[in-house]
C-alpha cells in the first residue's frame, strides 16, 4: 500500500490518496486544528468509493475539494507526486 499527501498552502489541509494491494486507490481529507495541538484530524473519508487508477482518484478528489481542483490546475504538467516538493 502506497499513500501520496499533498497539502495546501496554509498546510492546514491534506489529502492522502492510497493505492491498495488489489490495484484501486481511495482517498481520504485530513486537516490540522489548534485544539488538536496539530496534529491531523480526519475531515472527510472518501475510502468507499474506489478507482481503478490515481488519476481518477485524484480527479474525483478535486471534483470535492476546491483547494485541490486550484492546485491541480495551477500545476498541469507536475507529476502528482512531485506536488509536494
């Protein structure tokens, strides 16, 4: 199992997209909140619906999450593991 994070401008919020061993990824939305002394607090879980690749999960992320649609869009061409450098 493999997880990819990307997080936002503010590193307030991240997204993690994991590929499962059968070959599906899902995706779940973390956030960090100063009554959690910041640490990530799961926002929102996405884990039932599975794709068939990152891309789609990636895609039906954004579709849900508008900081992610905006970053996405504002780097076309960086491979998604290359976000967060």
């Amino acid at each position: 199992m493999t997880i990819k994070s990307i997080e936002d401008a503010s590193g307030m919020n991240c997204i993690d997209v994991t590929s499962h061993p059968d070959g599906q990824f899902t995706f779940k939305v973390f956030r960090k909140d100063p009554e959690d002394q910041g640490r990530w607090t799961l926002a929102s879980d996405y884990s039932g619906l599975r794709f068939e690749t990152e891309d789609q999960a990636f895609h039906a992320a954004a579709a849900r999450i508008p900081w992610l649609a905006e970053l996405l869009a504002s780097t076309p061409a960086a491979p998604r593991n290359e976000l967060n450098d």
